[in-house]
C-alpha cells in the first residue's frame, strides 16, 4: 500500500506542478477522499501543502477550492 500511495502523490505532485486544476479535483481523481489525510502524507513526501505547490506553478486559485 506504502508504494501505491506514493506513486498516487507522486502523480498529484505531477498534476499540480501543470497549474492545470485545483488540489481537491487532482487528489479526488488519484483516489484520494480524505482530504486533510491527503495533504498531510503530501507534506511528508514533498515538504509543502499541495496549495503550495499549485500556487508555486501559477495554477489557478493557488490551490483554493471554489
């Protein structure tokens, strides 16, 4: 289970790197439902918060959820 979840955020990581969508749409398509669980493992892989990485790459509402 360890890999297949790394290799679910290293997708997100990839995703939100594009700018192309927000964190919730990316991490609901990689499987992930629970969204503060989500971010946490996320912040342990990659040292920031998806919204981080999104606003980083100019994504669109740096991360936010509409």
């Amino acid at each position: 289970m360890t890999y297949l979840r790394n290799v679910r955020l290293g997708r997100v990581h990839a995703e939100l790197l594009t700018g192309a969508t927000g964190v919730t749409e990316v991490a609901g398509r990689w499987g992930f439902t629970h969204l503060s669980r989500f971010s946490a493992a996320y912040r342990r892989r990659f040292g920031a918060a998806p919204s981080e990485t999104l606003a980083r790459s100019g994504g669109r509402d740096g991360g936010e959820r509409r």
